[in-house]
C-alpha cells in the first residue's frame, strides 16, 4: 500500500524537512531537494515502519481477541444461584 499525503500535509512535510536540514545540519535546502527527501523516505523507509505498525495493530488485537472470551463472559442461569 502505497503511503500518501494530503498536499497540505506534504507542504507541512517539507517545511519540516527543510528546517531539520537547516537546524541540525546547518544546509539551507531548497523545496525542491526537501520533496525528493521525502520521496525517497517514503519509498525506502516507510514501507518498514508502516508493516512494523500493522504487525503491531495485528499482534495488539490478536491479543484482544485470545482474552475475548476471559474479560466478556457471563455465566449463565445465575438467577437461582446457592448463597
């Protein structure tokens, strides 16, 4: 699945990058060389984060899912119940 931004959030994207750039590197970089970071962060490194993200939300809910029976059972016939 193929990772894409709103243009809002892509002009927000590139803004970011071009201060990182300028604040932690000390390199005024251009739109032009902000975008084609972006695009290559999200062609090379984003696939990994967003199938360690899913795999994440799988395991999360698998778990969820194994407990279901434990936390949403209520027995039944308890109105007759010894005391």
């Amino acid at each position: 699945m193929a990772i894409t931004f709103s243009k809002e959030q892509e002009e927000r994207l590139i803004t970011s990058i071009k201060r990182y750039f300028l604040e932690s590197m000390d390199d005024d970089i251009g739109d032009l060389r902000a975008s084609l970071f972006l695009e290559f962060c999200l062609k090379e490194i984003a696939p990994t984060i967003y199938n360690r993200a899913v795999a994440d939300a799988q395991a999360f809910m698998q778990d969820k899912v194994a407990d279901i029976e434990g936390s949403c059972h209520e027995p039944e016939f308890g109105y007759w119940r010894r005391t």
